[in-house]
C-alpha cells in the first residue's frame, strides 16, 4: 500500500491538520503499538497518557485533546470514525480474481454472475443465484433456490439455506448459518413425541450485514426472520425464528434470541444477553452485558440484569446484594435490641 | 401442493369440524399472517384479537374457544399439534434423488445404502455405514466406522466424528458436531503441562433426535454420551461428554451440559441454561433460562436462577432484589429510630 | 492394542506397585465402567464406595487410599494424572499416512510438508505453510498466508483465516475458526452505518493448544490476539480481538472474552463465563460458572457471580439472596414494632 500524506487523509476525512501536512504515512495503528510513520487516534480521555508516549507521527483528535507538542494532529469530530475510514484506506478489501474453481459445485439451473468468484468445495444449488462480485470461500454453501447479494462474502463453511436471501455488500464469516430451521415442535403425548412443525419460511438478511463466525439466523416457521441493513453481529449468537431484527443493531458475541422478538433500529445487545421470545426491544435500547430480558424494552432504554431492568437500578441493586450477609445480620441484630427493648417495657 | 378439504384435513387430526366441510386449503399460517385459503391454529386466549381478526378460511380450535362466526372451525384436543400434523402435509419433507456425488469423497471401504444421498464435498470414512435414504448435503462429513441410520440428514459441514453412532430419522443442522473430544485434562505442575485424558468413548445418538447449528455432543472419555430418543436440541448448545440426556428432552439454544450430567426424560432446558457436573435433573423438570444448576433438580420441579432454586422462589427473590437499595436504606433508619428509643431509655 | 503388565505401567508413572505386579491389563475404564483386566484410578474420597465395588483388575491410588484387599494398587502421587498418562498408552493418536489427497485443493505456491495428511476437500491457500505431519482433515480451510505446525490437527471444517499462525501439536476440534474478523466498527450518524474497523491484524495459536469444536478466536485489529502455549480451549467459546491469554489457561465451553482482555497464566474460566474488554486476569485466577467479569482479578483470586466477586462473598450472598422475601417480610415487622414502641413513648 502506497504511503498518504497527513494532508490527503485530513482530506479524506474532513479533518484539519495541526502540524505538518506534509509527512507521509504508511499505515495505522493503537496508540501504543503505533511506530513512526504510523497515524493513531485518540478519542477517549482514559488513554492520555498513551496519547503522551505514542510514537505515531501522527493522531487523530477532537476538539479538547491536549496540545499537539512536536507530534501532528489532525482534529476531527470523530477521532474513531475518521480512523476507521482512513484504516480502509491502507487494508482495502481483499480482492478476488472472478471465476468459478472447476473443483466448486454449482448446479446447472443456478446463476452465478460471471464476475462472482467461487472457490474450491464451494457449491450452489438449484436455482440459486450468486450476483456480481460476490465471493464464496471452501466450503460455502448456498441452498436450492437462495440468493447471495452483489459483493458479499461468503467465508469457509458458512451456509445460506434453500430459498433463504443474503442482501448486497454482507460479509458472513466461517461457519455461520443462515436459514436453518427455527426450533418448532408441538407435543404429541399420545405416542409419545415431539412433532416437527415445519419450517416453511425463509431467513432475509438485507444489505450491509455482518454475521459473526458460528452464529444462526435461523428460517421463519412461515414469513420470514429478518436481519435489517446495516446490522452487525458477531459471533456465535443465536437469533431465533421469526425474529425481526432491525437496521443498524449491534448483537454481541453468544447474544442470543428466542423467537418471534422485535428489535427495532440501532439496538445493542451485549455479549451472552439472552432475550425472550414475543417481545419488543425499542429503538436505540442497549442491553447490557448477560442481560435476561423477560419484558419490552423502551425506545431508547438502557437495561441490565436477569430478570433486567433500568441499568442503574440493577447497579445500585448490586451494590446492596454484595453486602446482603452483612445487612441481614444488621436485621437479626436490631430484631434483639428491639426485642429487649419491648421486655423491659413490660 | 394440491389443496385438501377441511374434510380431509381435520379427519387427518381426528377433529370435528364445525361449519363448511368442502372448503378448500392450499396452506397453513399464524393467525395473523394467514391468507384466505389457509388454515391456521388458536391455542392460547391471548390471542384472541388475532383469531377474530384472522383471514384464515378455518382455525383448528380446542373446547372452549369463542364461536366460529362465518369461519370454519376444526376442533380438536390439541390445536397446536393438530397444526404441526397438517402444516406437514403442506410441507413435505425434501425430497432427495438418491445417489452419490462424483465429487463426494466415499471410502471403499464404507457401506453407503444405494437408496442414501451423498451430495459433493461430502465424506464418508473408512468402515463408516451411511443407511437407506440417509442424506448427506455438502460438506458433511462421517469419519471412520461411524453409523448415520435410515432417514437421518446431515446438513453442510455437519460433523458424525470416528465410531459414533447417529440413529434413524434424525436431523443434524449446519455446522452441528457430535463426537468432538470431550474436554478433560490432567494438570502436570513438573512440566507443566495439561496432559490429556484420550477420550476413548463415543457419542450416541437415538432416533428422531434433531440437532441444531453449530451444536456440539461431546464423546465419552470411556463409554458413551447419549442424546435420548425423540430428543431436540437448539442451536449452539453443547453437551458434555459422559452426559446422558434422556428422551424427549428440549434443549434450546446456548445451553450447556458440563460432563457426566444426567437428564431423565421429557426434560426442558430453556435458552443459555448450564448445568454443572455430575448431576442428575429428573424426568420432566423445567430449567428456565439462563439458570445456572448447581444441584440435582427432582423430578418434576421447575427452577430458575443461579445458583437455580425453585422458580417461584427466584421470582419472589427477583422481586425485592429490585428493591434492595430501598429496603438497605429502610434497614438504617430503623436502626437510627431504635438507637434513639434505646437512648432514652437511658 | 497389546497388553501390558502392572509392573510396566507403575514404571511409566513412577509409581509403587502394591500386589500383582505381573498382572497383565489391557486397557482403562472409570471405576465403575471398568471391567477385570484393566485399569482405574482413585483419586478422590467421593467414590470410596466406587473403589470398593470395581470390577478393575488394578487401581492408581494416592497416599492415604483404603486398604487395597484383594485388588492390586498402584501407588503414584498423583492418580488422575497418573491415569492419563497411562490412558494415552491404551489410546494413542489415530496415524495418518501422509500424503495430499488428490481431491484436496492445495495452492501451487502453498508449502505442504511431505509427512503431512492433506483429506479430501481440504483446502490451503496461497503462500501457506503446513509443517511436518500436520492432519488437515475433510473441509478444513488454510488461508493465504496463513501457518500450521508440526503434528497440528485440523478437524473437519475448522478454519485458519489469513495470515493467522498455529504453533505445533495443536488440535483445532471441527468447525473451529481461527482468525475471523474482530467485531470493530465506528459509527457514522450522518449516513447512517457502523463503518467497519479493518482488522489487519493476526490470531497466534501456540503450541500445545487445543481449541474447541465451533470456537472461535478472533484476529486483532492491529498486532495480535494470542493464545498462550498449553491452552485448553472447550467448544464454543469466543476469544474476541486483541486478547491475549496466558499459557496452560483453561477456557470451559461459551466463555466469551470481550475484546483486548489479558488472561494470566494458568487461568481457569468455568463454563459460560463472560469477561469484559481491555482487562486483566491474574495468574492462575479461577472463575466461577457463568460469572460475569467486568473489573481486574487478582493473581490467584477465585471469582464468582455477575458482577463478578470473591467466590465465597458470593456464596453467602446468593445464600441470603434466596431469604429476601422472609427479610424484606421481617424488616417490615420490625418497623411496625418499632413504631409500636415509638408511639407508647410519646
């Protein structure tokens, strides 16, 4: 990757050099790993003293941040966001050369753009369609009848089930499933035995979507489990069937959803949050880290806990159970004293 | 699919039907998302606005249920079950052109039935037995004197590791693993090093099991893990090596079995359960989700929370956990009230 | 498998054989499983009633054991790693003849050492190396780049992304991920999008590790995540980017470490445990079943609960946890006594 100057990544990012706009830098990197020639970022008061001792030659900054000393700052709104676009601009997405490996298996009735790369041990089924530029690694597995969105990657071994659809630009990474069947059976005590209830529908991941290494987006009992652009997740989280999972939400690692639950837009869901099935989560909620949630959650909420609530009510509440031994000796105490007390009134 | 008549269908179930016998359904839906044409199902009062408002053609209904109005109703013992007996005649199993792939990978030495699937980039190993109308879709893989029975499917990249036994009929979603080693070590503090125990057992699996994505059966250090007949697990979960779980048991998604750990059967494991150990959780008990087990659950009982107690206990317990900030501030005042009355006394 | 003599075996552990030394045992069993002619071991008072009734011709015992009676005993230090190391005579690694499989898809400008077993639909990427013996099972995936050492096992479908290094001896369980993406975005609110954080970074794995089947240990954004040499890793479990943890750790099945967290050496995180981002973990720290991790632990610190604590503060925590409603009931009683008392004063 060739180098950029200060000037053309302030540029880039709509940035104003303070310093010299002339030094070449060849790539990005933390503040503390950082090396001369290197651009970081700083956007959080709690590195300070990082800031002080990078050897980046240049950084990032808001408004705010300390003075630049002999080191070059460039001042942005958003010291993490103008790094991520200027860390695109030295790891690019990797390119593919277009074509289908003679060791893939694609079905004759499928249609694979001609600019789409198919690997080795890849295969696509009946039906099926692969758009422009889309890449299928070993292993990739698109069902009869699914459909892989323009630009989207599919990693070793993930899977888009019969009929399911993958929107444009997603990036599914190894071993993630998409479309299996959501976990329905209704009780037959009479034989006895658990009866499968079809899986009819279709798991929809629309566009810009990331979907973690080993996570499930399982398919709809009938219509459709839906993930809404723009949306990442991370790996090995579960989302249930009939599911709807709005535009721009974040789901942790091992997060995980029962069926039929609403999210609605720029939610975050922690790592190991588990979420009930049939409820709401509002717009802009965030859940907290190994979160229950039993109920709806309110537009613009902030729960934690099993069973969850307010996130500053389960921390004032944690606190208190911390020192639970203490307080209940504290009652068996005052139950004494107040029992002498009521003797000597007799 | 051709349409059947109401007739049809609810001698199908052994229900009655209560208004226009001849109607013709093409399908089944939620009350909600049904068309007309369709039959759909009420089970539950609090989905009573949704049956009146559905554009089903019929309902499949219980004793008890409002009147039919202009709608056709099948009444029947069990709505729910009566709709899973039906949507499966609307949504057949796949069906699978027996045969194998050129390019799947088949050991001379393994038996495949004539009448089984084996699709590209599938493998089957050494001394493996794959039985009639078995299916193994791309990227499956059974290893060496494994046994896949009649009728059972194993999804892309689904794992039957050496010499363990998967029955008839069964399920295995994308990405599901039984036999992977269990996990036992023994620390060596000379080396050090965690010297590991061969697990020299197998994992088992019963007929008419369904697995989920990614979910993962550990094999036995010496012996066997069993997943009981009839069982259906999730995605995600794992299960322990040495752990035995009973039939007709539900294990939904990102619960986790430790090892040698006994379910009896009919057991409910909801979403992120774990259960340590060497316990033992009797015949239909429930474990609500994201308990932590820490001790044999009797038969029947239904427990929640972590450290898991009975459910109603926990419920209780969650109750005033949410008030704890207040009853600790009630706590010192009533101490300060006391301090003064002893004051007095004086 | 041949047999082998007590007197052989005792050599092999360092142990003292105390009865038969010529009996000739031919393989190993738990206590209860084993049957005459093999071998079982003791090593914890809870199955006194196991030793007594064993049908195993010999027993690994510890100072301190129940008189051995007819049985013989083979005395060592330590009898569970005494029995591993003895188990692993019984159940050495399965051989591989080496060799490429003509159905694997090797780039032409990969390195493949000549003594290492490359399966069916295997696949290993530009520029990647696989060193001596090395088993690259069915569907296991090398990326560009990327480095497998010297008698590593990859499993089926388990994948090593770009770049990302395997030291040797290390067992990758089927379906495991090693170098996906880390989770980073920044998000920008005047599209909106979270724009993706290239993660240019590698996951290391060193030597002597084992990672669970459907793990994942996710690669850095910069740098390296690492996981330290003689590290056992459960099923399922997420490393997330940036982390580092210590050699001889023990991650039991769905931990999730949050991204850029330290573990020390020798660590133990039991089953479900939730770490959160940029901390630190002690050497040789324990934590509890489904804790949840959220500040520093100490060196040698044992913790328990979410938010996570001193292990014993949580027990009797969680004890008085389940009384709340008998001590939210008693504090109400106190109150109306006390009041009782405070009226009569006035």
């Amino acid at each position: 990757m060739r180098a950029r100057t200060i000037r053309e990544l302030a540029s880039l990012v709509g940035g104003e050099v303070d310093g010299d706009g002339s030094l070449e830098i060849s790539g990005v990197s933390g503040l503390e790993a950082a090396q001369p020639g290197q651009l970081s970022f700083y956007g959080n008061q709690r590195y300070k003293a990082q800031l002080a001792a990078t050897k980046a030659s240049a950084v990032l900054v808001a408004d705010g941040a300390p003075p630049r000393g002999s080191r070059t700052h460039v001042r942005v709104t958003n010291p993490h966001l103008a790094f991520a676009r200027v860390a695109q601009v030295f790891h690019p997405k990797k390119a593919h050369p277009p074509g289908r490996s003679t060791e893939a298996s694609i079905h004759p009735e499928a249609q694979v753009d001609a600019t789409a790369t198919v690997m080795a041990h890849a295969y696509v089924g009946k039906g099926a369609t692969v758009a422009a530029r889309a890449v299928l690694y070993p292993g990739a597995y698109v069902g009869d009848g699914a459909r892989v969105g323009e630009d989207t990657v599919l990693s070793p071994n993930a899977a888009v089930m019969d009929r399911c659809v993958v929107g444009a630009r997603c990036l599914l990474h190894a071993g993630a499933v998409i479309g299996a069947d959501g976990f329905g059976f209704a009780l037959d005590l009479s034989v006895p035995e658990h009866v499968k209830i079809p899986q009819a529908g279709i798991a929809r991941v629309e566009d810009d979507v990331e979907v973690g290494a080993c996570s499930c987006v399982d398919r709809a009992t009938t219509g459709e489990t839906v993930i809404g652009k723009g949306t990442k997740i991370d790996n090995l989280v579960q989302v249930g069937h009939n599911s709807v999972v709005g535009p721009l939400s974040i789901l942790c690692a091992q997060a995980g959803l029962s069926g039929t639950t609403t999210l609605g837009q720029g939610v975050v869901l922690a790592g190991q949050v588990g979420v009930a099935g049939h409820l709401r989560i509002g717009d802009l909620a965030k859940v907290g880290a190994q979160a229950g949630v039993m109920h709806d959650v309110a537009d613009g909420a902030t729960v934690l806990g099993a069973p969850a609530m307010p996130h500053k009510d389960f921390l004032r509440a944690a606190a208190v159970f911390a020192r639970l031994p203490e307080l209940s000796k504290e009652l068996r105490e005052l139950k004494k004293r107040l029992e002498a007390l009521e003797k000597e009134r007799t």
